[in-house]
C-alpha cells in the first residue's frame, strides 16, 4: 500500500521560495496575484505568475482545479502549480483542490501555500485521501511520494483541525486497502486477523468461530461458507468512548472475501470484481479505526460476518431450507443471495446481545441498485426517518452520495415461500428493495435501521475526485460524521 507521506505544516518562508525543489502549489482565485506568497513568485519569475493568473486557460478553471507552469524562470522548483480557490470555497472544492494537488504529487514532493486561507485543513484532508495508492502486488512498485509540506499562516491551529481528518483517513486507508486485496490474500482467517489487531488502537476484538457461531443457531451465514475451505467467522469490534450507561451504536457489515455465487454460479465476465464482495465489513472496520484513533466520545459496536461462497460437493444448493438465529426458515432459491442470508444472522445477533441505540449494516448486496443508481448513490432503506435523515445530511456534507429507495408491504409479500417462512430471492424486478424487506425481517421494530447497498459505490473502474480506480472506502467519513454529530457525548 502506498499511503501519502505525513503532511508537514510550517509558517511560509518567503525568503525561501527560490531554493525549494520539488513542486511549489500556490493558490489563488483572480487575475493577479495579491497575497505576500503570490507577489513574491510573481517577481522571482519575471511577471510569468501574473500572466499564467491572467490568462483564459486560468479564467476557465473551476474551483479546485489547477494548471502547471513547468521549470518556472527564476525558480529551483519542477513546476510552479496554480490552483483555484475562493476564499469562501465549499468543503467539496476545497477537498477537491487538495486533490489536485495530489495528482500532480511525485517522489521530489510539494509545498502547498494556502497562507490565510480558512479551509486549509479540508485542503490537506482532499490531498491526502487522493494520494492513496495500491501496489504491493507489483513488481515494480512506484516511487514513493515526496514530503507533502503545507505553508500556512497559522500551522498549530491548521494541524489541531487536521488531526481528526487525518484519522478518518487512516480510516478510508484501512478500507481501501482490504477491498483491494485479492481473495488469495484476504482469505477469512487474513480478514479477521487483520481486524483482530485493531486492539492495539484500543478497541475489544472477538473473533467467533465456525462452533460457536453454530451454537448461537447463524444456520444462514455458516450455510453461505460450506463449501469453502476457509472457515466462516463473525468478528466484534467494540470501541467504548461513551458513557458505560450509553447503548451502543451498531454497524453491521457483509464480509463474503469472495462470491462466485455458489451453485447459482456467476458468469466468468466480471467475477474478477467479487473480490471487493466484502466491502461492507470493510467499511465498518474502517469506520471502527477512525473512531478509536480520534477517540470518538461514543459507545460503537461493529460487526461483520465474514464468509467465501464457493460451489463444491458440500455447499449450499439451490432449494435447500435453512434456519435463521431468529428462529426464521429460508428457502434459498438462489446461493447467489447470499449477502443476506450472512446479515441476516450477525443483524440478529448485534440486537440480541448490544440492544443499541440504532444499526445500520452496510453490504454489496444487489446488482439491481447499480441498474437503479449507477455509481453516484448508495441506495439507503430505512425503518425510521430520524436516522435515515440524519445519515442522508451526514452524506451529503461529506460528499458521499447516497438516495432514499422506498420500502412497503407489497414488496414483502414477495418474499412468500411454500416451504418455509421465506424466500431469500424473489427475481430480477426491485431487486434491491425485496434485498432489503428481507433484511428487515430481521431488524426488531423498536431499533432504529438503516441499510446502505454500496454495490455501486464500493469500488469504481475510473478515477473519482478524491479516489484513484479502485476501492473508494465510500461510507467511512458519512458514518464517521453521523457517530460524531448524533452519539458522540457532547
């Protein structure tokens, strides 16, 4: 993994400005340069700044956007980089500028000016998260990046407001990467290990293991994983930074390391990406790590189920009758449904034992949300409109797209089985939605629930803003932000 170097904040050295290396990034937001930083360049390159400030192709830039002047006269610097910032920019250009910077970032490194600038903190936040990079299986790693140096008037104070940011992103760090791995490397057994050392953060970890999780009754996760080799786990992570008399908050995540779709096998196209099948477990464990590094005043418990579908001569066919933890029967009409059929019973098992405050559980669970949304929304389903409001307002500050779909009874009498008490699959049509009124059968009617299908935005094939391809780590600053404004004692 190749995460950005930690970001430096220093008061500018104007008398300095000549003799760095590297890249010098400079912000500005009009057709002449007027802070102490941008007269200083201006002289030192002969007027070039004022002109490349002046120019139609800077006119043209949106905020956060940038353009280069490379070798600037008058300069040590590799390039000269100008980036378009108003003062009263939004928190999603001024992340957005940050990234700019980022893409541009290489092994000699950058010093960024922002000076006075009141949203120097997000600046550092978007340069940070856009500068992640995933190599460790390449033979031929790239250079790592430079010192990321941040020139700014008031430094103590910029860093005191980047240090929560700096550990939400360690968060969408920790969330990338495991959605990034292949499934030959994150097997069950890596997964939970992985999550298990989280107790150095100072979090309680338990791992459940295959026996214990068919003495709880977990009939319909343990039936996903039978014909794997790797061992069906449930893991806990619980972070106590409330008061001990406060319930704690729940976040459920599905794990499946890999899903072929059981004896309901997937095509070959595209089964590549199932290895990302277990981005709502790693969503929460991101969530669980930024929580404990910032020291979250909030009692949080998460818990993923954590499982491979594989096809073999002892998985889960197509008709076979389960027995849910609750005590519920499922018809498994399709193994492909299996995301479900693993919430179902950690979704269970969260209320049974942690009685929380509020869930919300997090899976790559249908298709049919990508036909619906595409890539730009998670589809949220919710039994109560405080929270399903409170996280869409969460969301939406952070950027991290997410829609309301509906739920109701009409949908739930599809879920009608002549076998058992349901169905865990009932066809192509609202896909997403019967996924969800499956869930809720699971969800007791005094807990406040959300369920986020992040199908579409778990991973993506081309860059986004803050993102190279790849895992986005989506849901870890929205979740974070929820934690922070509704259960964090104030």
């Amino acid at each position: 993994m190749s995460h950005p170097a930690a970001i430096q904040f220093h008061a500018p050295d104007l008398e300095a400005l000549p003799q760095l290396s590297g890249r010098i990034a400079l912000l500005f937001d009009g057709e002449k340069p007027t802070s102490l930083a941008a007269r200083r360049l201006n002289k030192l390159t002969r007027g070039a700044l004022a002109r490349a400030m002046g120019s139609e192709a800077a006119q043209r830039l949106k905020p956060g956007e940038a353009l280069d002047l490379a070798f600037p006269a008058g300069l040590a610097a590799e390039a000269l980089q100008l980036v378009r910032l108003p003062r009263r920019a939004s928190v999603a250009d001024a992340r957005k500028a940050g990234a700019s910077v980022a893409r541009a970032l290489t092994a000699s490194g950058v010093t960024l000016i922002t000076e006075t600038h009141p949203q120097t903190a997000e600046i550092a936040f978007g340069l940070a998260l856009r500068a992640y990079d995933f190599s460790p299986h390449k033979s031929k790693p790239p250079a790592a990046l430079g010192p990321v140096v941040i020139a700014t008037a008031n430094p103590e104070a910029v860093a005191a407001a980047a240090s929560p940011m700096a550990a939400v992103a360690e968060g969408v760090f920790f969330t990338r990467d495991l959605v990034n791995e292949p499934a030959n490397i994150l097997t069950t057994h890596d997964f939970a290990a992985r999550l298990a050392a989280m107790q150095e953060l100072g979090l309680d970890v338990e791992i459940l293991e295959e026996d214990q999780l068919a003495r709880l009754g977990m009939n319909a996760l343990l039936g996903v994983g039978m014909g794997s080799e790797s061992p069906s786990k449930v893991v806990v992570m619980q972070w106590h930074g409330g008061p001990k008399d406060q319930p704690p908050f729940a976040l459920v995540g599905k794990g499946v390391v890999f899903d072929t779709g059981g004896i309901s096998i997937k095509p070959a196209g595209g089964m590549e990406d199932m290895t990302m099948d277990m981005g709502g477990a790693a969503t929460v464990a991101g969530v669980m790590r930024s929580l404990a590094l910032r020291g979250a005043k909030a009692n949080v418990v998460g818990l993923v189920g954590i499982v491979e579908n594989m096809p073999d001569g002892r998985a889960q066919r197509p008709g076979d009758v389960v027995r849910s933890m609750k005590g519920d029967t499922i018809e498994v009409i399709n193994t492909d449904a299996e995301g479900r059929l693993v919430l179902a019973d950690v979704l269970w098992y969260a209320q049974d034992r942690f009685k929380p405050s509020g869930m919300i559980n997090l899976a790559t669970l249908t298709g049919a949300i990508i036909v619906a949304l595409g890539h730009e929304n998670t589809g949220v389903f919710s039994n109560n409109d405080a929270l399903c409001n409170a996280f869409l307002k969460a969301a939406e500050a952070e950027g991290e797209g997410a829609w309301r779909m509906p739920m109701g009874q009409a949908y739930d009498g599809k879920l009608k089985s002549r076998i058992a008490d349901m169905v865990n699959s009932c066809g192509r049509d609202g896909g997403s939605i019967t996924a969800a009124q499956f869930l809720r059968r699971f969800v007791k009617e005094e807990t406040p629930w959300c369920h986020l299908d992040i199908a579409g935005t778990a991973l993506l094939k081309s860059d986004s803003t803050l993102a190279p391809k790849g895992a986005t780590g989506w849901g870890v600053m929205a979740l974070n932000r929820l934690i922070r404004d509704r259960y964090e004692a104030k």
